[in-house]
C-alpha cells in the first residue's frame, strides 16, 4: 500500500478535475471527518443549518491542522462533516431508540457506552427528541420515501471519484472519456457480481444503448445514455446544475428553503459558489444556538419534563 503523502505532518489530499478528493488520502480524510462529526458536535442540534458559522469555522481549522486541503473546497469539506453527523444521530435512534424494548427501556436513560462523548444530559434531550408521536411518524414517511428508491449504489465510503479513479487505472481512458451509465452500471454491483432486479433493467437499456449508433457523443446531459435507460428527461447532471447557478438568487432562496441537488451518479460536483450552503432540513425540532434552545414541537425546558417524558413512552 502506498504511503500517504505528508507536508510537515499533515496529510495531503489530492482531487479529480471535479474538485473531488481521491485517493487513499481521501478515504483517510473522510474517516477522520466522520470522526469529528461523532464526537465534536453535539447530537441536540436540529439541522445542520442550526449549527453556527463560527463552529463550522471551527470544523474547518481543525481539518486545516491535519490535512493540506484545497481553500475552495472549504463548503464541501463542512458539508460533508454534516452528513457524517446526520447519518451519527440516524445511527443512533435505529440502534439504541427505535430498537430498544418498550417496556424496559434499556437505552433510554444512558448514553451509549460506545460513544463516551455523548454526555447524559444530552442523550436525554436527544431521547426525547426522537420518541414524539411527530417525529415518529417523520421517521415513518421517511423510511417509505427510502424504500421507493430502486437503484441504491454498494459505494460504501469509497465514492464515486475513488472508482472513477479505478475505472481510469483499469482501462486507461481519461476521466473525460468515462462515461455516466459506466459509473452508475459498476457502483450497483452486489458482492456477488449481480445486479439487483430493477437495476438489471436499467443495465440492459445501458448495454443497448452503449451498442447502438452515435452512442459516444454525449458523456452527460440531457441526451446521455444513463438518461435514455432510465427514461429522464433532464437528469441532474452537470447541465442541470449549471442552470441552477446561473440563477444564483433564485439558487439562494431554493437553499434558504432546504433544497437538495445532488448529483444522480455523485459525478459532477463542483467549488463554485462554496460560501453557499446547502443544507436541507433535517428534523423540525429544536432551534438550536448555544445550549439547546426553544423547542417547536414539545416544549420540554427542564431534566425532570425529559425524565417524565421518556418514562411515559
């Protein structure tokens, strides 16, 4: 395995022309990443959107004391430690709320031994966050809208750069050369080298399309093969994504409001515009500043309303 290249003790993280980190590097700064996501930022916040400007300048110092990063891919590199604290707090209402006997309560009083971060005042705050009926029917709607996505990748932490990557090292075509319906057909490979059912009808459009005339002429757009498969009209690929920021104001209200445009393939991410984040709302809970704030939904303001109200579940 190659050695991680370093710059005065810190790692240095190399990018694609997309601006996407790859390498080892990469999967090093994404584990470090999830690392200050669990136990640097507190579970209490609603959204990510919550957190301050100066914690998250704070977030980025921090990865500045142990990475050479690239200044422009600042928005990328907090939004990134935002999902990794979103996926946390999903980690914990499945494993130790949502699977927790109702009638013993095992996990609801006491933080997770696992994550000694975690403070008991919080878990309970955090507890009684996720076991109102609102958010149990949120959870409910969420799970439904999930299991209507058909095509769901098998990337795990590897990313579609670092495979674009492979793809390159394999066949020795230029990144330029790799098309979208290649990158989506190889990430949804199960272990055992199959396709799901519904991803194997899109595979055979791709291979259909792949061998038909003038099948080269567009990597990504409207046109592409992997839009044709899937029956896209506009998919939201790179061309998508730069008519909406050449609408920058009407961008900005859309972000205000909690869009989210992420790429289909995870291809065609860019810098631009890194001082504008895109933080879709994630539980409409507590507005959260220092401390834990006011509570829209239940207004639980003392430990002994939180203690009545787990015990109560």
């Amino acid at each position: 395995m190659m050695k991680k290249r370093k710059h005065k003790g810190k790692v240095i993280i190399t990018y694609d022309s997309q601006g996407v980190p790859i390498g080892d590097e990469a999967t090093d700064l994404s584990t470090f990443e999830g690392m200050v996501a669990r136990s640097m930022m507190p579970i209490t916040y609603a959204t990510w959107r919550h957190v301050s400007k100066e914690t998250k300048e704070e977030l980025w110092q921090y990865v500045l004391a142990n990475y050479v990063v690239d200044p422009k891919s600042r928005k990328q590199t907090i939004e990134s430690i935002g999902d990794k604290w979103r996926n946390f707090k999903h980690t914990l209402y499945k494993d130790y709320i949502e699977k927790d006997d109702p009638v013993a309560k095992n996990n609801l009083f006491d933080p997770p031994q696992r994550y000694p971060s975690i403070q008991k005042s919080e878990w309970k705050v955090f507890v009684s966050q996720r076991t109102t009926k609102e958010w149990e029917e949120r959870s409910r709607r969420a799970k439904e809208i999930r299991a209507q996505n058909k095509y769901n990748h098998h990337l795990s932490r590897k990313g579609y750069a670092k495979l674009k990557a492979e793809i390159m090292q394999e066949t020795g075509k230029t990144e330029e050369e790799i098309d979208r319906a290649t990158l989506w057909k190889k990430s949804r490979v199960l272990k055992s080298r199959g396709y799901d059912k519904d991803v194997q009808v899109v595979v055979d459009k791709i291979d259909e399309l792949m061998n038909s005339p003038g099948s080269e002429e567009v990597t990504c757009g409207a046109r592409d093969v992997l839009a044709k498969a899937m029956g896209t009209k506009e998919p939201r690929g790179h061309k998508k994504f730069d008519q909406r920021f050449n609408k920058l104001e009407d961008e900005v209200d859309k972000l205000k409001r909690g869009a989210n445009y992420a790429s289909e393939v995870g291809s065609c991410q860019f810098w631009d515009n890194e001082d504008v984040e895109n933080d879709a709302p994630e539980e409409p809970v507590e507005v959260a500043g220092k401390g834990w704030g006011k509570w829209r939904w239940k207004p639980i303001i003392n430990a002994k309303e939180i203690d009545d109200h787990i015990t109560r579940r």
